[in-house]
C-alpha cells in the first residue's frame, strides 16, 4: 500500500464538520482507494467499530439497486438508526444514480436525484458524509458544483514524486528517470515492465479520458481535431500559447479551420476532465494578470508522454510540469511571473523587455518565485536563469530548482538553489 499521508491528514481534519467531503480528481488517480482503504483504515485503528462505517461502490452490480435514489437514501438509513453512534458514509461513483420521476406527485418536471439523496442524509446529525464520482455523465467537477455551498473538497492528484518514492526499488536517480517517463498513476506504478506500464497509460488515455470528453459532449464529428489538440498540447508543454495561436497551428500545419473559440471551448473538456490544467501570466511590478498568452501542462507526465508514444522526452519540459504539479498538491496558487523593465538599443532608443518567472507560488500571505533550469554549467546560463529573479525587490523566497544532484546553497542576493529530487522530497523549502 502507497501511503497518501497529505490526503489522509486533509479527510481528518473535516471529519465531522458537518459538510460533504467530496474527493475530486482524476479517473484512475486513487479516489476510491483513499476512502475505501486508507481512510478506512484510520478510523479502524481509532476506535471506529466496522459496523459504524457504511461503504456503497455503486458501480458495481451488486448495488444496482441503490442506484434508484429512494432506495439509496431508505438503504441508508436503516442502517444509521443507531442514533447513540456516530456513522460514516462512503459513496462511490455517486453519479452512477440515476434521476426519476418523483412518484408521490403527478408533476412530470418533479425530478428526484442524487442531490436530494446526500443533502438528505447529511442532515442526520450522526451521519458524516462522503462521496467520490467520475465519469462522462459526471465529472467530479460537476460534483463539486452540485454541493458547493454544502460540499468541502479534497482534490486528489495522482502520486506525487515523494509518494512515488516510498514504493520504489532503487535510488534517486532511477526514481525519477521512471517517474518522469511514466508518471505517478497508482496503476501505472504496480506495472512491472515498460512495456505494460506504457501500454496501461495509452489504454487509459484512450479508453477512459479521450472517451469520456467524447461522450460527454456527443463529439462524433470532430474526433480528430479533438485528438490532434491534444497532440499540439502535449508537445508544447510550457509553452506560451492561446486559442488564437493554436487556431493558427492548425491551419498551417494540419491544413485545417478550427475557430480559436472552439479550441478554448476543447480546452476547457480537457481541463473539466482534470486531464490537463493551465496557468495564467501575473505582471509582478504592475501587480496585474495578463489574460493570455498562458501555458498548459499535464495533470500526470506519464499520460502526457504516452499521448506521444514517448517519443519527446524532453526532460527540461517534463520537469516543468512535474515541478508545476507538485506545488498545486501542496496546495499552491501557481501563476507564470512576468517583469517588466526598460533597456536601450544600439541607437539609444529605449525597449520595453519581459522577463519570465517559471513560477509564483501563493498561498495565504506566503509567495515562492520559483525558476526550473535544466543544468546551471555556466556562468552565462546562471545569470540568464537569475535575471528575473534579480529584478523582484521584495522579501519573498527565491527559488532555482535544477536537474543536477546538488549541495543546497544561497547566493550573495538571497537566492536559493537546490536538486529537483530534494525540492521534491523536502516539504521545508515552500515553508
């Protein structure tokens, strides 16, 4: 078992507090395994007795029934009867059940639906609440949305590089070379080979993810533009781009029409999905954002990488993204800094220049500048990696994180430079 202590302390810290937790995430990123295991699990070994925790997976069969609203919440209820104790409740896939007529009135447009089923039972006051769902009919985002003024949201992200870690044989090196080709899937890690490892993220990209944008917005027309988006996407990782841009790509090199409207309304499926996220430009002198260009990256690297067949490894990039992934687990805001200063021609003429922060992380009153750089070999390439960084007159830390298995230091100006496998595995450096 793959510890996920973050996501567990998050669960105990709401437990009881009279909302509906609602774990969001990803298909296949460790929802259910979460609840229904190491939750689970904890509240065993903290006195909670079997019978006061109610599990319903109503994807399977055998709970076909449950399925029908009114049966769901007469289920279970009969089984919180007890009100001497303190019960909790774990429904999974809770868009598996299904809207029908309200029978006890004559109105056809009288509906019943699941929402009427949890905001029932999370009024029993020794019921604590719990529910997890993900497919094309329902994306955990449209859960979330259903219960926002009632529901407490755990996002969960498939493994991070220090989850990863914990179940791996061999050192540093090898752990993220294997984590930046295939990623950090639970499935995907419990893969032996690279050849089942690769072939469970194309299979899951393809017959999970692809297929559910697809049914949930009846895209039968357009499959491959959907398709080559993803492609473009998955190759300019990090990048500056918009739907503008993109529209262009697609005329000048696939030899195809496709309106920067429809391309942003492609982006946001892939981004409802939690396929894909994006990250939004902020002027940092102006203190004002830059509504576009901005740039997108993968939820997972493996999914990415096995979008392209593996074929642009391009470490640089990959670890962009991971680093991008793993400051919003921890929680983070993250936004591309820009600086704005004036330099002077050969003529004399004055320019206007922009210089580029990989990342500003925020959250609450606490900010992080944050630049990737591949190798710092040079002075030249250390001073090009600093500059931004350099231009930034406020007290917040600075951060270089670099491939290269390096000694922590600080320069004379406060900033601080550090390996991409520490930064990774040492929560301090973002307190």
């Amino acid at each position: 078992m793959i510890a996920r202590p973050d996501y567990l302390n998050k669960l105990i810290s709401k437990k009881e507090n009279g909302l509906i937790k609602i774990i969001t995430g990803n298909r296949r990123c460790g929802k259910s395994y979460l609840l229904f295991t190491i939750y689970h699990e904890y509240l065993v070994s903290a006195g909670i007795t079997e019978n006061q925790i109610i599990e319903l997976a109503l994807d399977e069969t055998v709970n076909a029934k449950y399925r029908n609203p009114i049966e769901l919440d007469s289920y279970i209820r009969s089984l919180v009867s007890d009100k001497s104790k303190q019960y909790y409740v774990f429904l999974d896939e809770i868009q598996k059940v299904d809207e029908i007529q309200n029978p006890y009135v004559d109105n056809p447009n009288s509906k019943i639906t699941f929402v009427d089923t949890v905001l029932g039972l999370m009024k029993i006051k020794n019921v604590d609440l719990y529910i997890t769902g993900s497919n094309s009919k329902m994306l955990s985002s449209d859960i979330l949305t259903e219960f926002r003024d009632r529901g407490d949201e755990i996002r969960v992200y498939p493994l991070s590089f220090a989850e990863f870690y914990t179940s791996f044989k061999g050192d540093k090196n090898e752990a993220w070379k294997e984590y930046y080709t295939y990623g950090g899937m639970p499935l995907a890690v419990t893969k032996k080979t690279p050849e089942e490892k690769s072939k469970y993220l194309k299979d899951l990209f393809t017959g999970t993810y692809l297929k559910d944008v697809l049914e949930r917005h009846t895209i039968t027309n357009s499959t491959s533009d959907l398709e080559e988006l993803l492609n473009i996407i998955s190759s300019s990782i990090g990048s500056l781009t918009n739907p503008l841009n993109l529209s262009n790509t697609f005329k000048t090199v696939k030899k195809r029409n496709l309106a920067p409207e429809t391309i942003s309304t492609y982006l946001d499926y892939f981004k409802d999905a939690f396929l894909i996220d994006s990250a939004v430009r902020y002027n940092i002198k102006g203190k004002k954002y830059i509504s576009t260009p901005l740039k997108y990256y993968f939820v997972d690297v493996g999914l990415r990488n096995a979008r392209l067949n593996f074929r642009q490894q391009e470490e640089n990039h990959i670890m962009e993204n991971i680093i991008f992934n793993e400051l919003k687990i921890r929680g983070f805001d993250v936004d591309i800094g820009v600086i704005e200063h004036n330099t002077k021609d050969a003529t004399g003429k004055s320019r206007r220049n922009f210089l580029e922060i990989d990342f500003v992380a925020n959250k609450g009153s606490n900010r992080f500048y944050i630049q990737s750089a591949l190798h710092l070999d040079t002075q030249e390439k250390m001073e090009q990696e600093t500059q931004s960084l350099n231009r930034i007159h406020d007290s917040f830390k600075k951060i270089v994180v670099v491939k290269d298995d390096i000694e922590p230091w600080q320069d004379d100006k406060g900033i601080q430079y550090i390996g991409i496998e520490q930064f990774l595995l040492e929560k301090d450096w973002l307190r």
